[in-house]
C-alpha cells in the first residue's frame, strides 16, 4: 500500500513525499449521539483510515489532492480561508486555517490524501482527515501541540469551519485509539479509560448500508438543538450543565418539566443511553459478550424509536441480526440517517453471517450492503516506511 501511494505521489507531484501518516476511522460500540451531551461514548479505532503523504514545497502554495476525489485545490499561502463549497478538500484546508489564526508558522505543502473508509459511512472519515493533517503539519512544522490539542482544534475545524455542531468523540478516538481496546471517554471532563476488548470467539462485523448520509445536512444538528431544550427546561430545578449529569431515575423525577414529547424522547434516549454505557464497561471488562450484545440491540432501539435516527437500512441489519445465533448483538453507528452498522459476530461464522445479512438486506431494501471484517486498531501516527 505504501509503496503504491509512494508512485501516486511522485507521479502527481513529480517529487518523492517526505512524510506518510495514516489516522483511522472510527467505530462507537455504544453511547451514540452522548458526545455532545456531556456523556459516556465507548469508541474504537479501526483498521480503515487515511493515508497522507506529503512534501513542503518553495513556492507558499497548498496542493491538496486525493485518489478517491477528482477535484482539487491549488490554493497560496495567505492570512486566513474561508470554506469553499462543500469539497473534501476544506477539512485539511480548515485545519491549515486554524494553524495559521492560531499564530504558527505554515510553509506551502503538496498533500496526497487516499483513504480507504466507505465515504458518507458514519465512519468518521472527515475527523480521520482533519487529525492527519493536523498530526502531519503539527510535526513538520514543530508547532508544538499536544495530542489533546490536536482533538479539540480538529474538532474546531468540524463546528467553526465546517459548520457540523458534531462533539469530541470521533477526533478523540482516531487521536488516542489502542490496539484491541475501545475508549471509555467523558466527553464533558475528556477523561478516558482504554477498556480491554477481549472479543474472545468473537470479531466486529461493519455492514455498511451503502445509504450516503451528509452529516452537515441530515437532521442532526436539530437534535444538538432538540437536547439544548431538553436540558433549558430541566435546569429550571436542576443545578446541571449537561443532560448527562443525571441518572435515569433523576430524570423521571423531573422529566414532567419537559412538556413537549418530542424534546422529552431525546432526553429520555440520551440520559439512559449515557446509563448503558456504564454497564457496557462493566460487561466488557468481565467479558460478558451476551450483556453487552443485549445492550447493543437496547441502544440500537433507543436509536430508533426515541431518537428516530435509524432508518429502515440501518433497522433491517438489526433485525436481521437478532435472528442470527451466531450474532452476539448489533447497532447502528455514528449519527444514523444511513451510514454503517455493527455486529459482534462469531468469527467461524463470519462468511456465512456476512452472506445471509446481505440476502436479508437486498430483499428487503433493493440493494445490497457491503460488510466488512475489522479489527481494534491504533490511533494516529507516522508510518515508517522499511
């Protein structure tokens, strides 16, 4: 792979790349749509990412390229950007920008992007990009931040320059992902525990819809908006900064505070949502595969009928899976709308899981999905090319 985007570069650049990083996508095996609220998400890194490779050039200018996008941009050094259309090309450009509003020096870069995550998956394809740009012109520039800096510009880049109201969660865990561990993370405090993911007979199963799904215009920031009422009309008698700082229990005290029933389902999905990720660490750590396959599927459910995010797509692999003996539990992943599903599945019975999900699938929606085999990997870093 390396070698090959090696001959891509120079080919396109007619020069050898300096540097070549790879930053992963992301997967949350449970705690959906809690980044924002203050919550408990338990993600992982994956073995689909981005690869960037790149070379400082002497004329100030920003080449950015990509081997699964035609476009590009040839753009020169200057004080500031604005986001240009709704391009790949201004995830790294955003970043390049906050570098520069940020007081540090940047010299001109050709940059080769290639990933090899399903695009509009809900596999955090945009943070994969943004943190390897970020992590790449942090070295080469010496610009001194730290890995949690590089998360929160990332994320920055996301809300500021991209305008997607998105939380903490998917630049954190492609920045601090672990081999074979998922990220218990706080998203108010950022505080984490790297959780040992022993899946024993098991591997992780990401069946993606094929359904695109832009995050930036799907409904999901009208339910960042939906959650901000929620917690308006509970602050009126409790002392709480996020809808995650209260338990099931206190909510249905002081859920009658909410009037509307819509505003009330979000909160009810989050608060409880929050409550099983709690138990999913416990499950997982005694290597409980049947308690956390259990609320797996209670999450994905959640999903459906509190936070209406699923969809039909993203339904019919759950319903499929709960018929599968061989299936430990399932969910969607990421903000829904479309994009990607998981499953813990017997790793002996992959072959034949993947093929029946994809029968099920294709008779009920019309097409089929795509499912992938995926392990727990590392986060961002530097690849050293022997």
């Amino acid at each position: 792979m390396k070698n090959s985007l090696h001959k891509e570069f120079k080919k396109i650049f007619n020069k050898e790349a300096q540097k070549v990083y790879f930053s992963p996508g992301r997967v949350n095996l449970i705690g959906e749509h809690i980044d924002y609220n203050g919550g408990l998400v338990m993600p992982c890194a994956i073995t689909f990412g981005t690869y960037l490779l790149i070379a400082p050039n002497e004329d100030n200018v920003f080449r950015f390229r990509s081997l699964n996008f035609e476009d590009k941009l040839d753009i020169p050094l200057q004080e500031d950007y604005v986001k240009i259309n709704t391009n790949w090309f201004n995830y790294p450009l955003g970043i390049i920008n906050f570098f520069l509003k940020d007081g540090h020096k940047v010299k001109g870069f050709d940059i080769l992007f290639y990933g090899d995550i399903p695009i509009s998956s809900g596999l955090s394809s945009s943070a994969s990009i943004e943190v390897a740009t970020a992590f790449a012109i942090n070295e080469l520039m010496e610009s001194g931040y730290s890995k949690l800096d590089l998360v929160k510009l990332s994320k920055s880049v996301e809300n500021n320059f991209i305008g997607v109201n998105s939380g903490i969660m998917d630049q954190f865990a492609v920045t601090f992902g672990e081999k074979n561990k998922a990220l218990m993370l706080n998203c108010d405090t950022l505080k984490y525990k790297a959780v040992d993911s022993n899946l024993g007979d098991y591997i992780l199963a990401i069946i993606n819809t094929n359904k695109p799904r832009k995050l930036a215009e799907s409904k999901y920031n009208e339910r960042v908006q939906e959650c901000q009422a929620a917690l308006k009309a509970l602050q009126q008698e409790l002392n709480i900064k996020n809808l995650c700082d209260i338990d099931s229990d206190t909510f249905k005290k002081h859920s009658y505070l909410i009037k509307d029933q819509v505003i009330f389902k979000r909160a009810r999905h989050v608060i409880e949502e929050n409550d099983r990720v709690k138990l999913a660490a416990i499950a997982l750590s005694q290597n409980n595969l049947v308690e956390f396959g259990r609320l797996m599927y209670a999450s994905h459910d959640s999903l459906r009928d509190l936070y209406e995010v699923s969809g039909k797509e993203l339904d019919a692999i759950e319903e499929y899976s709960k018929t599968d003996s061989d299936v430990a539990g399932a969910r969607m992943t990421g903000a829904g709308f479309g994009g990607c599903a998981i499953a813990l599945v017997k790793e002996d019975a992959f072959d034949n899981f993947s093929q029946k999900v994809i029968r099920y699938y294709t008779n009920k929606i019309g097409y089929a999905p795509t499912v992938y085999r995926s392990l727990i990997g590392d986060g961002v870093g530097e690849l050293i090319v022997k």
